[in-house]
C-alpha cells in the first residue's frame, strides 16, 4: 500500500481523498484511510511555508492549505525537500487552544486538584502561546512568577467544523494527534480564580512536530524527559474521562473548527523548569517534541 502511494506520489498524481482517515464520504472507497501519515507544516529555505506529508526523512510538499487536507485532499506537485533542511513550524493554526485538566488522577491529586472529575474541566490558552519543536519557552521575569512546571500531554487536531456532537461520531471530526507541552506558572494557577495567567504567557504552548492521522488515541505512552531524565511516565488508557466524551462534551460549549487543538490533559510528574533546562515530551506513535528553557 505504502508503495503504491509512493508511485502516485512520484507521478505527480493529485491524491485526493488521500490525506486523511476522517474526511466524509471517502473512507469506504479510499482503501488508504486508515493509513497513518506524518503531516507537517514547515518554512522552506526560501521563506515559504507549505504544508507536507513526511516518508522517512522526506517532506512531499503539498499544494493545499490545513483545510484542504482536513477536508481529504493532499494535491502533490513534485517538490520534496529533505526534513532536516527546513525550519519546523507550529503544526496548525487553532481558532482555539482548548485544554482539559485533571483527566489524570494523579495529577489532580499532585496540583491540588479534583480527581476522577465527573465533568471536564475546561480551560483556554491563547493562540500567542503557541512555540513549535526546538524554540524556546521563555520563563517571564521572576516579579510575575517563580514557579514554571511543564505537563507532558497529548493534543489532538480537529478536522471538521462541528457543534453538539454525539459522543458516538467524535472521533470523526478528528484530523490526527501531536504532542503538546502544557507549560503552566504554578503558582499563579494556585493563587488566581482562573488559570488564563497562569497558562497563558507567550511561549507556554509548545506543540509539534507535526500531527499524525489514522492512529488509535487510547493507548499512546507519554514520557517527558527534563534534561533527559524521566520525569512523566504515563498512558491515555490511564484518562478518567474518555476523549469521545470530551469533545463531544466541549462542543455543546463552542464550535470547534479545523485546525483547532483539544489538549488531552497530563499524566502524574509536572515538575519546575528553570533557565537552560531541555524538556522532551514523546508520544507512542507521534514523535519527540523537544523544546529549550530560557
Ligand atoms: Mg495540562
């Protein structure tokens, strides 16, 4: 199958329908669908930026913007560019960063929150917050807070427009996962009556390196590593709430469009970050999302 694709690909084919297991009306005909690809958005070395589907340590750029592919049409043009030659960038570009916390018990239990919540709790990060692999999350000056922890998590991409949705379609509006970094001042979140501050600071999003389609999201092992020692070690099996149930759930809330990231929340472990520190958060199945402290 794989091979096949190749030849398409090679023959400079448009492959529609091709791109992504979700996109209605294409998976009973479309005998790639389940297929698991590596798509990701990256600026070329003349300062373009294109979306690409990843093959080894190849990019087949794409012609398409996030929609087009979310939609199921990945359109190749002929261009491949080596991965390790350009720059990565922030997989998508959300309306909306919607995060969950607490879905681990032993994390509510270590932060001093709920566990085994029987309603989501909901927060949002703001677009600006958001850093791809290999940037920098920048500490804000000690005035303001003293107390930055990272949170391992899995973040999934939607790829379809969708409100009220039963729990039973969720998975479908779907796109694929990534990974994402949950970068949290402690001690604001502790202090404040809501968590905008202290989840909101520039830099406190990373996310990447790029979003994987066609997997099975409940049981993919997160491990975060602090200067490469195992700080975070855990599972989506280990969820208190199910992710159908959260996206259909936040969708009652607001409309979630395409490109818009529902971070999963964080297993036990989140621990302080300083100055020079390397955090690693790596996914089963997704990738390494490597990023510096400063
Ligand atoms: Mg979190």
């Amino acid at each position: 199958m794989e091979k096949e694709y190749h030849e398409g690909m090679l023959a400079g084919e448009h492959l529609a329908a091709s791109c992504v297991g979700t996109a209605e009306g294409t998976i009973a005909e479309d005998t790639t669908a389940t297929e698991s690809k590596r798509i990701v958005r990256y600026q070329d070395s003349d300062g373009n930026i294109h979306y690409g589907i990843i093959e080894g340590e190849t990019i087949f750029q794409l012609a398409n913007e996030f929609a087009e592919i979310a939609a199921g049409t990945c359109s190749y043009e002929g261009t491949e560019v080596a991965l390790g030659d350009v720059k990565i960038l922030i997989p998508v570009e959300p309306s909306k960063i919607v995060n969950f916390g607490w879905t681990f018990a032993g994390h509510a239990k270590e932060t001093g929150g709920t566990a085994n919540l029987k309603e989501p709790f909901l927060f949002l990060k703001p677009q600006s917050a958001l850093i791809a692999d290999k940037e920098t999350i920048c500490l804000p000056p000690i005035d303001l807070t003293n107390k930055v922890e990272l949170e391992g998590e899995v973040a999934l991409v939607i790829g379809k427009s969708g409100r009220n949705i039963p729990e039973e379609e969720a998975l479908s509006y779907v796109f694929g996962y990534t990974v994402f970094n949950d970068v949290t001042a402690r001690d604001l979140t502790k202090t404040d009556p809501q968590f905008t501050r202290g989840k909101g600071f520039d830099t406190f999003g990373p996310i990447g390196p790029w979003v994987v389609t066609g997997i099975d999201p409940t049981h993919l092992r997160i491990v975060t590593t602090l200067n490469e020692k195992v700080v975070q070690d855990g599972n989506t099996s280990e969820m208190s709430l199910s992710i159908p149930f959260l996206i259909s759930w936040v969708s009652k809330i607001m409309t979630l469009e395409p490109g818009d990231v529902l971070a999963l929340g964080s297993p036990s472990g989140t621990c302080p970050m300083k100055s020079g520190d390397v955090v690693t958060v790596e996914v089963e199945n997704i990738g390494k999302l490597t990023n510096y402290v400063k």
